[in-house]
C-alpha cells in the first residue's frame, strides 16, 4: 500500500510542479510555441509510451545500449 501512496503522491506533485506551472517549466518559446494543454499533452504522452514498456525498458534491451 505503501508504494501505490507514494505514486500518487509523485503524480499529484508532477501535476502541480509542471503541468500547472507549464509556461515556467515546461514551456521554452524560443524553441517550440506551444499553448499549456499541449506541452502538458506531450509530457503525458511521454509518461504512457514509457510506462507501457516501450520506452526506457526497450531502449535498454536495444543494440544502442551496447
């Protein structure tokens, strides 16, 4: 139980830290003008590609590893 309440409580502050601050850290305009609910779309696209396993896990297994 103890490792389910720590993942929520580090979703709860990535929201908070990033996705509701997003202009301030999420966001450089100089490189990319994207609005909130876009960069905040990218950042949870990045979380899902990862965690389904297709990410870091099969980055690792891979020839670039190596």
């Amino acid at each position: 139980m103890g490792e389910l309440s720590q993942w929520f409580s580090g979703f709860a502050l990535l929201e908070v830290a990033y996705w509701f601050g997003a202009k301030l850290y999420l966001i450089d305009p100089t490189k990319v003008d994207f609005a909130m609910w876009q960069a905040v779309l990218v950042a949870l696209a990045f979380i899902v590609f990862d965690w389904i396993g297709i990410g870091y896990d099969q980055l690792c297994k891979s020839p670039l590893s190596r």
